[in-house]
C-alpha cells in the first residue's frame, strides 16, 4: 500500500520484528533512505466456519515514511 501524501508505504512484517531492522530492511531491499517507522498489531478476529470457530492470525503492519525526494520502486527494476 502506497499512500502519497505523507510519502508512506505499508508492510506486513514478522511478529518480532523491530523497528530498526524494519528500516534496515527497507533501506537495503529498496535503496532509498527511510525517515520513520511505525508499527501497529493488530489481534486476530473470531470467525466461524459452519460449525467450527476459527482465528484469523494477527498481525504486525510497519509504516515506513520515506525522506523528501525518495520514492520506492516496486517494479524490481534497477533505475
């Protein structure tokens, strides 16, 4: 997910992921330099399958607020 007004992209991250080895992450994947991360968990919901109860697993999203003037290059192309 790109959102273009604050220059911040989403990832689904691992559960015991922190937030500087997010950004080393990114910054080595995508070569761009990273000015923030933020990082959100979500729990689980309930749902029901027929007669069985299930969970959905939770999860861990990273916001990723790239510096002024980089962009990601989701394509894997080299620029």
């Amino acid at each position: 997910m790109v959102a273009e007004k604050s220059n911040a992209v989403t990832f689904k991250v691992l559960q015991d992921a922190t937030k500087p080895e997010i950004k080393a992450a990114v910054e080595l994947m995508f070569k761009v330099e990273v000015k923030g991360v933020s990082v959100v968990n979500t729990k689980g919901k309930t749902k029901r399958f027929g007669r069985s109860i299930g969970r959905r697993d939770n999860v861990r999203k990273a916001y990723v607020t790239l510096k002024p003037g980089q962009e990601l290059n989701l394509s894997g192309e080299a620029a």
